[in-house]
C-alpha cells in the first residue's frame, strides 16, 4: 500500500537549506517509511500510488523526538516547590533527603498500573503536540528489583501506545538511603544490575548524574566502564549545576549527549566536538531552578557541536509536558533561532537517541510526521501558552493522540 501525501507546505529538516523546505511538495509512503519526497509536480511520474490525501498547503514537519524525560514515576513534588518559594534550594532539599529521594518512596510505593497509567497521561500529552518518539529514562526506583520495574512500564507504555519508546538506565541518579555513606557500594551495586536489564531487552542507553549532590566524576566513570563492557552507548547529566568536567569524561566514552550543559568550559565543547556528542539543553529545568548561569550556545555552535532540545519531563526541576513550550524557552532563554529550536527536536534529538531513521523527512526514513494547522514553522517556537495542534501520523498511521 503505498500512498501519496500532495500538496504539503514541507519542513524536512533535511539538508542544510533553512527548515530544508520544499514549497508544494509531496511524500510517498509505504508501510512505515517514506519511498519518495519531493516536489509535488514531479510526483505525478510515480507509478503505483494507492491512496492520496490532499493536505491543502498545511505545514508537515517531522515528528518531534523528546530524546531527555523521566515520564516514569510516583507522585508529585509541588511541595517542594512551594517550599523552594519559601527560600530552601534544590540542592538543600536534595541534601536533606528530599528531592529525587521523595519521589523514590512515592515511585517504590506505587502500583505498576499507576505508574504505567501517569505515564500514558503524560506521554499523551507529549503526542498531542507531535511527539512521535520519546526517550525515558529509569532513575527513580534505585534498587534492583524498581529499576527493572520502570524500564518495564516504559517498555509497556510504548506497547500501549503507537509513539516509539527509548529507553535509558539512569540508576546512577542518586543515592538510595539504604546506601548511606556507601556510594563507592552503590555504584558497584548498579554495575552489578546492567547485564540482566540488558539481557532482559529493557535499555537502549546508560546515563548517570554526575554532580556535587549525585555522583562523582570517578563512580560516573565506572558506570560507563560497565555500559561499555556491554557494548551499551552513554549519555550524561553534565555540568548542570556545576562543573565536574562531566561532559568530556562522556566525550571520552563516545557519548550520545551530554544533557543540561549550563557549567560547561571550553575543555569539555572541544571534548564534545571531538566525540560528537549532542549538546541537549533543558530550558525547562533552566526556567523551572531559576538557574542564571545560561548553557554556552554561542561555543556550542562554533565548535560545531549539534544542539538538541528536550523536555526533560521530571517531577522535580521540570514538570512540563509541553515540548512546543520548550522550542519557545529555548528561543527565549538560550537565543536559539526557531529553526536551530527545531532541529533540537528533530534532526539532532534523532542523533542524541543514535538513531538514524528518523528526525527528518527523507526517504528511507520512518513515516513519523506532524501536520500543523501553520503558516510557517517559525510559529512553532512562537505561541505561547495555547499551542497549535497537530495531526499526527506515526509510522505511516495517523493517529489521534
Ligand atoms: N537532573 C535533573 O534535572 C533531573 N535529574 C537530574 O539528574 C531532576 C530529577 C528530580 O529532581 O527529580
Ligand atoms: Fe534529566
């Protein structure tokens, strides 16, 4: 069954032309993929095209790739907010055992049905402004037995939904209170527990949380030691409160990102570069921590290293579930253009994530698109507060999210 998409205003992001643009273009389909892209008046020499829809000049884009959540977890933490406006800081929550540990004993408490049932909430919400693939990560169940338990409600909820689920082990995220003073032990316990969860098919990648109130760059770098050994690519929480030098140790690995970035020197942009290694920023968590040091996009880009956007959807420095608001802080915030925004959440978030097939509108490439009710694309960084909503095809199937 092939068919044919006509009279699309395309967005391919492909190429280095701006927003790889086609004016009246089409695309043919088959199964999951794209056959065909290109100029709708060169289409009509394709033979065997089953089915056409006529998109009247809407815009198409690819669909959006949050390639950085935790959409996996219990509870919430707007107490903790609350009391971040009554003076404590994230840090000083997370040293006396709040923060990420709270959401631990809420994630650890809670049924395998709440959480998959929060998750589709929230994963819908991504769908509903055209997120086609998401990446989730683990981190909030930090024993062996809740590991496992998240990665496999990630791995349901991409059964249960038709949106493509990555998967990451983030159980360096930090220290369970079981092990108290033991970090060196907890690392090795997390060592320990990477091979089952592979065999076992739940993680795609392996990250850590290297900072002041998580782990050092020395246990960050056993992590990727063992992720290494079993042929397993890296990504990093690097220098978002701090520098650790968090970024090039990743780049030392071949990491797929190094994610946050706000701390981040020119040792670790040249690491970065090197490496090629995906910068993703999180303007979310930037606004949310009213944090002022900004991420150094301006050597980011002169060191040509690709910069990725994502939501980082976390109950404690980024409840958002709107990634068309995350294209406007990173515009806003971080002096992105739209289109650099874009390429955040497509072409480079595709990259972050290794995979190829996706993040533009190219034959070859997965049929993942986002038909916006837009004039031009720069409008997707633009609204704010009530975004646009978009048709969306997964695959080759529309959808309703
Ligand atoms: N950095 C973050 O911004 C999230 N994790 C991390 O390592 C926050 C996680 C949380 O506060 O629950
Ligand atoms: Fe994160």
């Amino acid at each position: 069954m092939r068919t044919a998409w006509r009279h699309a205003r395309l967005a391919t992001m492909d190429g280095d032309q701006p927003w790889g643009w086609i004016d009246d273009g089409a695309l043919v389909v088959e199964g999951e993929h794209i056959v065909w892209i290109g100029e709708d008046r060169a289409l009509s020499a394709r033979p065997n095209i089953d089915r056409e829809v006529d998109l009247h000049g809407a815009l198409v884009t690819p669909g959006l790739i949050d390639a950085h959540t935790h959409l996996v977890y219990g509870g919430d933490r707007a107490a903790e907010f609350e009391m971040r406006l009554q003076g404590a800081s994230y840090e000083q929550i997370a040293r006396a055992g709040g923060g990420i540990r709270s959401t631990v004993t809420a994630t650890r408490a809670a049924s395998d049905d709440v959480l998959l049932d929060a998750a589709v909430q929230r994963a819908r919400a991504l769908m509903a402004e055209g997120v086609t693939t998401v990446e989730i990560k683990s981190g909030y169940g930090l024993d062996a037995w809740h590991e496992a338990r998240c990665l496999r409600v990630a791995r349901r909820l991409g059964d249960a939904l038709p949106l493509a689920v990555r998967t990451t082990c983030l159980a360096a995220h930090t220290l369970p209170p079981e092990f108290e003073g033991r970090a060196d032990a907890y690392i090795d316990a997390v060592c320990s527990w990477l091979p089952s969860l592979q065999r076992e098919g739940l993680i795609d990648a392996v990250d850590a949380f290297c900072e002041t109130i998580a782990f050092t760059p020395a246990q960050t770098r056993r992590v990727f030691e063992a992720a290494r050994a079993l042929g397993l690519p890296v990504k990093l929480h690097a220098e978002q409160l701090s520098d650790q030098g968090g970024a090039a140790l990743a780049a030392a690995f071949g990491a797929l990102s190094c994610d946050h970035l706000e701390y981040l020197g020119e040792d670790g942009i040249a690491a970065m570069a090197r490496a090629g290694s995906v910068a993703m920023l999180l303007p979310g968590a930037f606004y949310f921590l009213r944090e002022t040091r900004l991420p150094p996009v301006a050597a980011l880009r002169a060191a040509g290293v690709p910069i990725a956007i994502a939501t980082d959807h976390n109950p404690g420095s980024s409840p958002a579930l709107s990634p068309l608001l995350m294209l406007n802080m990173a515009c806003t915030l971080f002096r992105l253009t739209p289109e650099e925004a874009l390429r955040g959440m497509t072409t480079h978030a595709a990259r972050a994530l290794g995979l190829a097939d996706r993040g533009r509108l190219a034959a070859g490439c997965r049929a993942d698109l986002a038909i916006w009710p837009l004039a031009h694309p720069n409008e997707l960084a633009y609204w704010l507060g009530q975004h646009p909503r978009p048709r969306v095809v997964f695959g080759g199937q529309e959808r309703v999210a």
